[in-house]
C-alpha cells in the first residue's frame, strides 16, 4: 500500500459491524477520505482478560491509534511512520512485528484505499505522471483490514501523565492479485467474518495457523477507478477525493 485510505464511518456503525462491547475513544476521530500515517485511525481490537480486575474475559473494543506502528522497545516514537505496513511474508521473523502478532492483533475498518499507477507518460521535468486509483468493496461494505497494534511508554513522560502510552498499529499486506496487480504490487490482507474472533483473540497466540486466517480480496471483490490527484496532498479532504474521473481523464 502507498499509505493512503479511506474511513468516513462513524463509531457507532463500527461498534455495530464489529460488535464492540467497549468504546474507548479519549477524542473523536472525523471522518476522512485522505488517512496518512501517523494520522489517528478506528481500529477494533480486544484486550486479554485481567482477573484482578474482575475482567474474566476479553473485551472487543473500539480505539482510537495512531497509524504507524512504534514497537514497545523503541527509543522513541519517530520511526512509526515508516512502520505502516508489515509484509506477510516476513511478519512473523521481524522484531518490530512478530511480539505483536503473538498477542496484539487487531483489524482496521476503512471504505477503501487508494495507489497510484505509474502511467507511460511524463511530466515536464521527465518524471513519469502516476495515477491515483480507489480500490474498494464492489458491494460497498467494509474493509477489515487485518493489523497488528503496539502499546509504547515515553519514558520521558511522568507516570500519572495520561499521554504516556503510544497506541499504535500497522496494516499486513501481501502481493497484490492478478486484477490489481496492474495497479500496484502490493494490497492489504483481510480477515473474514467468520475468522474475526480467532484472529482478535489475544489469549491465541502466534500459532502457526494465525496466518492461515489472513486472505487477499476474492477476486471480484474489490473494484477500482481512477480519482483525481488530489488525493495525493495530504492537506486535501472530503468525499470528493473517492469520486471517480473519466478514464479518458485519466
């Protein structure tokens, strides 16, 4: 993924699709059309039990994270950004993923996404002109995209200072199928309905069918056209940017 998608729902239809039990949302996350890393996004996740608590079971929950995952051993939390996407194939070997793929997996809704194809033609200075495409459900519904989360502490923050825990979180991708393929190598992983609970389990464990669960779109399944190049500056926002141009347009 290029590192842009869509998430216009609002909490309340998440808590229905997904069938939350606890809302924890410290601010509203808005609507948009234009995510980009770092930017806070809805992300369903479940919390292991804890007995002392009087939690004897774990709990589905609706969070707001930040999108771009900071492993709980970072020094600090400026390399989050690069850590938007964890690759299937490597997922479960690589230190900044594989302690979250043990316990702390998670999905994360959205419309759609968005890439950009690199077209045979150039621009005025030589470089080649890359087309934007929104990529999503045919049938409308949502995306869960199959993610890990994090939970890092700023050691320079004081203990009762409230923002002293990071929550982050990064989407798994795999190779792109032969439909979309043209438009990009790589497209997010998803998890079926059916398989939500054994994947959001946080008392599972790394086992060795956890990936099994994780599948590309059916082919079918997603569609995609051609939007405007707006879409491309992180500053632009708002429904317009999944409208689809003409092709000729294109």
């Amino acid at each position: 993924m290029c590192g842009r998608y869509a998430s216009s729902r609002e909490p309340d239809d998440l808590v229905d699709e997904f069938d939350v039990a606890e809302t924890v949302l410290a601010a509203p996350v808005p609507p948009s059309w234009n995510v980009a890393p770092t930017d806070p996004v809805h992300v369903v996740l479940e919390r292991p039990p804890k007995p002392e608590q009087g939690v004897d079971h774990a709990r589905r929950q609706l969070r707001a994270l930040r999108w771009g995952l900071v492993p709980s051993w970072a020094k600090d939390a400026k390399g989050g950004a690069r850590l938007i996407n964890a690759r299937v194939e490597t997922v479960a070997e690589k230190p900044s993923f594989r302690r979250a793929l043990a316990a702390r997996r998670c999905l994360v809704p959205a419309d759609g996404y968005f890439e950009w194809y690199v077209t045979d033609r150039t621009t005025t200075k030589g470089k080649p002109v890359k087309q934007p495409y929104y990529i999503h459900p045919a049938d409308g519904s949502v995306l869960a995209m199959a993610g890990l989360y994090e939970i890092w502490r700023d050691p320079e923050r004081a203990d009762d200072d409230p923002d002293r825990f990071l929550w982050s979180c990064t989407v798994i991708t795999t190779s792109a199928t032969d439909d979309l393929g043209r438009i990009h190598d790589r497209m997010p992983l998803t998890v079926a309905r059916d398989d939500w609970d054994t994947w959001l389990d946080p008392t599972a464990g790394a086992s060795d069918g956890l990936l099994d669960l994780l599948e590309p779109a059916a082919p079918g399944r997603l569609t995609a056209y051609p939007v405007s190049t707006l879409v491309s500056n992180v500053r632009n926002d708002g429904p317009e940017l999944v409208r689809p141009i003409p092709l000729e347009d294109a």
